[in-house]
C-alpha cells in the first residue's frame, strides 16, 4: 500500500524555525472547514467542531484505505484562521469577541462527493451536531511570513510581535492570523508544544 506523508511532500508550509521568520509561498489547497465564534477554552461549538473536523478527516483516511486507491496517508494537523471584527479585541485577548475557522487539509485526490459521503458515514455512528457545519472547500493563501512557536498558547504574545515586526519592516500585513498545531495538546506538555504562526503578507 502506498503511503503518503503529506508534511514531508510540503515541507516548507508545514515546518517553521522558531529562531527566524521565514517567507513561504502557500499552494492552493483543500480543507475540510467549520466557522465560530467565541473562546475556544469554553465555547461547546468550537469543542464540538474540532471533534467533527477530525472525525470526518479519520472516515475519509479510512476510506481510502479500503478503496481501489489503497492509499494510506496521515491525518494532517488542525489549524485555525483567527480574526475579530475590532482587531483591538483580538490583540487584547478578549476572547469572546473572537472569529474562528477551524480547518484539516485534505490530499488531492479528495473529492466533494468523498467528503459528503464521509460525513454521512460519521453521521451513522455518532451524534455530532456541528457536521452540518462542516464545508469542504479551496483556501489559498498566498505569499506569507510565518515562524514556529514552543510553548502553551497563552505565551504566543512575543511570537506573534516579533513575526508582525517583521511583516512590518518588510511589507503589509493583510489576511487572516493563522496557526497550524503540529502537537497533539492531549499528550504533549505545553512547554512542548509547537505552534506555525502564519500571517499573509503583502509585498
């Protein structure tokens, strides 16, 4: 059976060095999608929404598995677009006011009909409400600095001045903050977790 590691095939979107900022140009890829709003420490929806995105993302990895295709390939990490309609609430932390996307790239070869097929079997096994939120859709975001962050979420603060710092000096910042979780919060101590924070950048 053929195995896919999609981390490795694009390594340059999907790795980041935590001692510098570095520019990386973003294909255009698919992803399976859900939007809220609120803190995602308390807020159900968001809770139930990451519950969704992975169980779909693992039906549809299952899938292939057993078609013709037998491909077998990694479930890629979860990660979010962030925004507030007031900035200041964002760059304040206040939490409640905060947009979210929460969001699972999908290989190539997967398919709008794969997907509705795979929310329908996710749907036979277990109540998941926020299913019928979940969108499968193209995101390209384009030319973007980006840079790694270690350690728990609420310490990204000198992570995050430091990559508009850069953006700043070296053009616009524009688009959506973005973070991908490359460490699975479950097992990981947070002083172990890794974070690519990404940001558009506009030349």
């Amino acid at each position: 059976m053929d195995k896919l590691d999609l981390k490795k095939q694009f390594k340059s979107v999907y790795q980041a060095s935590a001692n510098a900022v570095a520019e990386v140009d973003v294909p255009d890829f698919h992803f399976l999608m859900i939007d809220g709003q609120g803190d995602p420490n308390s807020s159900s929806h968001y809770a139930a929404a990451v519950e969704a995105l992975f169980t779909v993302a693992y039906t549809l990895k299952f899938m292939v598995r057993k078609s013709s295709a037998a491909i077998d390939y990694a479930v890629m990490p979860l990660e979010g677009l962030w925004w507030a309609e007031d900035m200041a609430a964002f760059v304040a932390d206040r939490k409640s006011e905060w947009h979210w996307t929460m969001m699972i790239m999908q290989p190539e070869f997967i398919s709008a009909e794969m997907v509705a097929a795979a929310i329908v079997a996710a749907e036979k096994k277990k109540t998941l409400p926020a299913l019928q939120d979940l969108r499968f859709e193209s995101f390209n975001e384009g030319h973007c600095a980006q840079i790694l962050h270690k350690g728990p979420f609420s310490e990204e603060g000198p992570t995050i001045d430091r990559l508009h710092q850069y953006i700043n000096t070296h053009g616009k910042l524009t688009g959506k903050h973005h973070e991908i979780y490359l460490s699975d919060i479950r097992k990981a101590a947070p002083a172990n977790w890794k974070t690519i924070i990404r940001q558009p950048l506009n030349k």
